[in-house]
C-alpha cells in the first residue's frame, strides 16, 4: 500500500499577497463601514420584532385605533429611514 504523500511549497510573500482575496483588511474606513453595517442589522432585527409584537397586539385588540395608526408610521417611517443608511452604508 502506498503513503500518501504532502506536498508543502514555500513562496515569498509577494507571491502570496493577492492570492487570498477573503483575507480581512482592518483599515479604519472597513472598521467603520463593518461596525455601520452590524448596527443597522442589529436595528433592523429589533424593527422586525417591534413589528411583530405590534401586529400581535391589533390582532388582540388591546390598542386604540389612534394607537394603532401612531405604530404603523413610526415602523413606516423607521422602515424608510433604514432603507436609506443601507444605501449610504
């Protein structure tokens, strides 16, 4: 039975530079740009529940139809506004 065998190539580090396009680049404008894009997931999240817990709520009966109206533009209007952060970001 034959062993299998390792091949190891050793390379300069030019060489290897660009060969690994996945690699993490930690400069302060991605720092920025990866720290703007976790917030509006993590506020994107808490608008889907908010949502959610609102349409429970109608769907209960237990809100006015003035506060049901004042909970359908404020998720509009946060919808709207999150849209546009992930056009800048």
């Amino acid at each position: 039975m034959d062993k299998p065998s390792i091949v190891i190539t050793v390379k300069e580090p030019e060489e290897v530079k660009d060969t690994n396009p996945e690699r993490i680049n930690i400069g302060p404008k991605n720092v920025e740009k990866g720290l703007a894009k976790l917030v509006l997931t993590l506020v994107e999240l808490i608008r889907k529940l908010l949502e959610k817990q609102a349409m429970r709520r109608i769907e209960a009966g237990s809100l006015s139809d003035e506060e049901v109206e004042r909970i359908g533009e404020t998720l509009l209007k946060l919808e709207n506004k999150m849209q546009e952060l992930k056009e800048i970001f």
